[in-house]
C-alpha cells in the first residue's frame, strides 16, 4: 500500500497529494487480496479521490501484484459503536463503477439533454436498440458519469457489467498476453452484459488492440449485449481507428454533448453544494458558475477546494471576497490581448447571432442589447476610447456609446441575473 501511494506522489502536485491521497488510511481489516478499502476523514475527500484517482490506485495496484482489486473508499468514523462492513458488490459487476454517478445525481439541461435520454433508454434496454451507443463531447462535461449511470442502474438489477477505460483495458489486453491467459481476457470481456469503455479514442494507432476490439464488439453485437462508448470526439474523426471499427461504432447511435451554458452550471453547483453540505448564496453560486470554465470536473474541483478551505479556516459564513480569494488560481484575469474581434465573436456566439449582425445597423432588440455589451467590454477590457468605438459602429458620436454603457451599468446593478451573463461572458473571451 505505502508503495503504490509514493507512486502516485509522483504523479500528483503537492497540494493534491498532501490534501487528499495523504489523508488516505489502509483498513487491513476488510481489505483482501481481491478488495482494498481505503478510509478518509470526510465525505468530500472521498468523494473527490473516488472520481479523481480511485481508477489510478487499482491500476497502480494491479502493476505491483498482476491482479487488479476493487478499491473502495469509505469514510471513516473511530466514533462508531458498530462496525458496518463496506458495501462488497460481486466481482462480475464492475468493481470500479463510481456509486454516485447515477441518473438521479446528474443534472440535466439544453446540453446534455438528448445523451441523457439516450443512456437511461440503453440502460433500460439491453442492446434492443442504440447498439453500440457513442456519446461524445470535451472532457469534463459529464460523459463518464453518464457511462456509470448506465453501468450503475444495471449492476442494481443483476447484470454482468464491466466498465472500464481504454487504457485500463490496453493495460489489461497486454497484462493476459506476458501471461500467456488470452482465453482468459476473452471470457471476462465477451460473457458481460454491458460493456462500457471510456476515452475509446486513445485505442487509435494500437493495431494489435483494436484487432482483439474488433472480435470482442462483433461477439457482444451477435450475443445481443450492450455495448456503450465514450469519446472526446466522434468516431469519424478518430485519426488511426481503422475503418471497420469506425463503421461499427456508427452503426448505432451517437450522441453528443456540450458545454453546460450558465443555467445549467448554476444548477450543477446547486446539486453537488446540497449532496456535500456546503451552503453558498446565489450571488456566490453565479460568480462561481460565471467565472469558471465549462468543465464539470473543473466545478467539482473549486468546491472541494472551497470546502476544505472552510474546514481548515473554521469560518462561519463564506463572503464572495473569501470566494475570490480561495479561487483566484481558477478565474480568468483580464486578457491583455484582448481585441474587439474576439469580443465580438464571443457575445455574438453567447446570442446566437452572427458578427455582422453586431456590426450592422439593425434596430432589431436581442441585436440591439448584444451591441451594447459588446460596446461595454470593449471600454472595460480594451484601451479603446468612446470615439474610436463610436466611428467603428459607425455613430453620430461618442455621447451614444455613453449611453449605451449606462444601459448596461445600470442593468448589471439592478439584474443579479444579467451581471452573472456579463461575467460568463467576459470568461469566454479568449
């Protein structure tokens, strides 16, 4: 145990290690060569290892012994009068699934919606349709999650589930061949239920892997069983997968996601603040959510961070400066480089409109309004004067583009909502 923990030292900032895998105790108790449970001194430590690193300890694991356990993460309690023994769920049900990712933990909004609605059927439907099902989309936005709600649901229920990473199933394909068990390797992934495989993008350019794949996808489609994917982009755009699986992984249904827009975010922060106990205003919820990246795993990071933050400070009530503070390596400053295109094309983006609509004349509302902010970052974030931004929109003077800043000044000061929009828009210009 010491030594895989100092290999993952290597591996970690000295803040992530210190704070979360330090506080990490063995319980030898419950532990066996097939299981190792781990206990942490709180909810949020455990949670945050069990998504960020508990895949990493049972590989680091499987590399010193040549078995791979189930790690399990558990609070620990010295108070507790009775002992209870960790929830042990068969060996044949995927091990390291993530308990809380389930369908009633994610949070569903315009984003996510069809891939939401497509994973509940598939996981209520065994390969009767959407097989393979491929969901897609940028890191961090909740593809993995869904792929253990699938997985979850089925595990409840009795199925044979295996989940896995496609570098966890490389390392797995080439542990079986030094040891001369191939048949082995076919039998544990070919006598599943649902097979689920994340990041299958980094199988591209692994001739020898995506020729086991192939038999092993053509033998679960023939067996009817449920095969499901997820990748940071869709499958025809998978430089190095060969074309056979390409048509295979099209050959079902693929679904995208994208990046959560701001209500979403808000509601995400709302969720995961309620299930870990950390109580925030609206007005910190919506900096927060306006001032962080789009990444989901990014959010869940700023709240551990701001929770342990109050743990180690004792504080009492948390105020939007001690917000700002504790979060300031995370927020975005002001770019020094930023140009009226980029602004431009951000807020036009946000609206749903085109450059040229800001640039027009047009009078139409929605127009007018993305006009002004464009006009009110462009005084904020840029060097720009009032002149120069009334002759590129082509006004009668710069006494217009004072009054469209007031506009939107006096709306940011009376509309906690529309001061939230501003700041997520302010966030994305690049």
């Amino acid at each position: 145990m010491h030594s895989v923990l100092l290999q993952l030292k290597n591996e970690l900032t000295p803040f992530e290690f210190d704070n979360y895998i330090s506080q990490l105790s063995y319980n030898e108790k419950y532990s066996r060569d097939d299981r190792i449970v781990l206990n942490a001194p709180n909810i949020f430590i455990v949670s945050w290892i069990k998504t960020k690193y508990a895949n990493k300890i049972a590989y680091l694991f499987e590399t010193h012994s040549g078995f791979k356990p189930e790690v399990i993460i558990e609070v620990s309690n010295p108070n507790k009068k009775k002992e209870n023994k960790p929830n042990i769920r068969k060996q044949n049900s995927a091990s390291n699934l993530n308990p809380s990712f389930t369908f009633a933990s994610f949070v569903v909004g315009n984003s996510n919606t069809f891939a939401f609605n497509v994973a509940k059927t598939v996981a209520q439907n065994q390969s009767t349709s959407y097989n393979p099902l491929v969901i897609y989309g940028n890191t961090g936005l909740g593809k993995t999650h869904l792929l253990n709600a699938i997985g979850n649901a089925n595990v409840s229920v009795g199925k044979n589930v295996i989940y896995t990473t496609s570098e966890q199933f490389l390392n797995d394909f080439l542990l079986h061949i030094r040891n001369n068990t191939m048949e082995r390797f076919r039998q544990k992934y070919r006598a599943c239920d649902y097979l689920l495989i994340d990041d299958i993008q980094f199988l591209s350019g692994k001739d020898q892997i995506q020729e086991e794949f192939f038999h092993t996808f053509n033998e679960l489609k023939e067996n009817n069983k449920q095969i499901v994917l997820t990748s940071d982009r869709p499958p025809k755009n998978m430089n190095g997968l060969e074309e056979r699986l390409k048509t295979r992984f099209t050959s079902g249904l693929l679904a995208d996601i994208q990046p959560p827009e701001l209500e979403t975010k808000i509601n995400i922060i709302r969720a995961k603040c309620e299930l870990d106990g950390i109580h925030l205003n609206d007005s910190i919820t919506n900096f927060i959510a306006a001032n962080i990246n789009d990444n989901i795993r990014e959010i869940e990071g700023v709240l551990v961070k701001l929770n342990f933050s109050m743990n180690v400070t004792n504080i009492q009530e948390i105020s939007l400066d001690f917000v700002k503070d504790i979060l300031k390596e995370y927020i975005k400053e002001s770019k020094e480089s930023v140009d009226m295109d980029s602004i431009i094309e951000t807020v036009s983006k946000y609206y749903n409109l085109k450059p040229s609509d800001i640039k027009g004349r047009s009078r139409s509302k929605n127009i007018v309004t993305a006009r002004k902010i464009v006009i009110y970052l462009a005084r904020t974030l840029t060097p720009n004067s009032m002149p120069y931004l009334a002759n590129y929109f082509g006004m009668k003077d710069h006494s217009t583009v004072s009054k469209a800043m007031k506009s939107i000044q006096n709306e940011i000061n009376e509309n906690q909502n529309f001061k939230t929009i501003i700041e997520e828009i302010k966030n994305k210009i690049k």
